[in-house]
C-alpha cells in the first residue's frame, strides 16, 4: 500500500464531499456538524476553497491509489489581530485505515504547509475530548490543551465535552 498526501484541487471536489458526508456518518458524535446538515449545502465550505489556490484555507487528502481516505484542513483566522493563528479542522482517516499511521503523517504534513506561511505562529484546535484517538495523535505532535469547555456540543439529552489545543511554532534561536 503506497499512499499519496497532497492538498486537494477542484478536480477533488466530489471525492472531498464523499468523505466529508462519510465522516459525519461514521462518527456523528466527533464532529460539530451533522450529516444532515451538510448533506443540504450545495457547495461545503472546503469546496469552495478548493477552487482557490491560496494558503489562507486549504485541506489536505490522503489517497490510496485513486480512493481518498483521509482529509485534514486548515483554515487561517483573517481579523488583523488573530491572522497570526489559523486552525486545523476536518481531521479524518476512513476506519479501513487506521493503525497504519496515516493520521500522523496527514497532521504532520498539514502543520508544516502551515507553518510554511511565515506569518502563522500558533495553530488551534478543538476536539471532543471523549475521542481518546484523535487526542492522542494531537498530543504525539506536539498539541497541549489550553481549555476544556463540558456541555460543548449537545444531542436530545446527550452532552460532550470538547477540548481546546495550540501547537507554537518552534523558532530557532
């Protein structure tokens, strides 16, 4: 099994909306939107800017061969005193996948396109903190949490915990 990581391009769009749909599927209680929500939108706010080349917001794929099986974006905050942070979002692997150390190496090459703008300092994110993979990969590259709201997200009478995470760029002294 050979995979290929690569930022998504226009020609991505469907593939994208797929696995986008089958993450919210899969696991409704991880994310903060819901399948049917999204299942609505004409065009998902990643689709958007997938038809822009900039590096502002963008989202990463990882593919075995033809098939898309993971997804991580990033989205940059654009208010002049927040520009300097940007935010992961989106982070997925199709359960066939797992164990096979794909996240990290889809995390890892999303942090560093991000890094590469030298005006992105701090990169944040927010997990449910019940997610015990997902925190641990976050933790393994470097995340460390800086809050933890309880009653974040909340379904009928089911409440989850979500968890608020920075990783700093490390400057060379």
């Amino acid at each position: 099994m050979s995979i290929i990581f690569r930022k998504l391009e226009v020609a991505d769009s469907i593939l994208y909306r797929n696995i986008r749909l089958k993450c919210l599927q899969t696991f409704p209680d991880n994310f903060g939107s819901t399948f049917e929500e999204e299942s609505k939108i004409e065009k998902l706010k990643f689709e958007v800017f997938l038809k822009e080349e900039n590096t502002d917001n963008f989202m990463f794929g990882a593919f075995d061969g033809e098939k898309l099986i993971g997804i991580c974006g990033f989205s940059r905050e654009l208010r002049a005193k927040t520009e300097h942070r940007g935010e992961i979002v989106q982070m997925f692997v199709d359960p066939q996948y797992t164990s096979k150390n794909i996240g990290f190496e889809l995390l890892q090459k999303t942090i560093e396109k991000a890094f590469k703008n030298a005006a992105i300092e701090q990169i944040v994110l927010s997990v449910v903190a019940e997610n015990k993979a997902a925190n641990r990969l976050y933790e393994k590259l470097g995340f460390i949490e800086y809050g933890l709201l309880k009653n974040y997200f909340k379904k009928d009478e089911i409440y989850w915990r979500q968890r608020f995470m920075v990783l700093n760029r490390k400057y060379e002294i």
